[in-house]
C-alpha cells in the first residue's frame, strides 16, 4: 500500500512537471509580463486589505475603550 501511493505521488508531481515545463516553453514575453504584472496587483490588493482589517480593528478597539 505505502509502495504503490510513493509510486502515484511520484508518477503524479512527473506529469505535473511535465506539463508546467511545456506551457512555459511555449510563453512568451507577453505573457510573463502580464503574469507578473496581475502578481503585484494581487499582491498590492492584499495588502490593501490586511491594512483596512488592521485600521478597522485599530478603531473598534479606540472606540470599545
């Protein structure tokens, strides 16, 4: 049992290298462009909300004292 679910993680992350290796071959500059650009935008839009969340509970905690 353990033998064969190493033999399917392995086969598994193969085909899963396998696949990622041909789409990035294929990219072109435009493409890691727009990837990296919608990385810093997801980037920058979570750190929007983590500081909203910490300015709401920096004023719930004002407002509770």
């Amino acid at each position: 049992m353990g033998i064969e679910l190493l033999v399917n993680v392995y086969l598994q992350l193969t085909l899963n290298l396998d696949s990622i290796t041909r789409i990035i071959s294929k990219m072109t500059y435009e493409d890691v462009k727009n990837i990296c650009i919608g990385i810093g935008i997801g980037i920058g839009i979570g750190i929007g909300i983590g500081i909203g969340i910490g300015i709401g509970i920096g004023i719930g905690i004002g407002i509770e004292t």
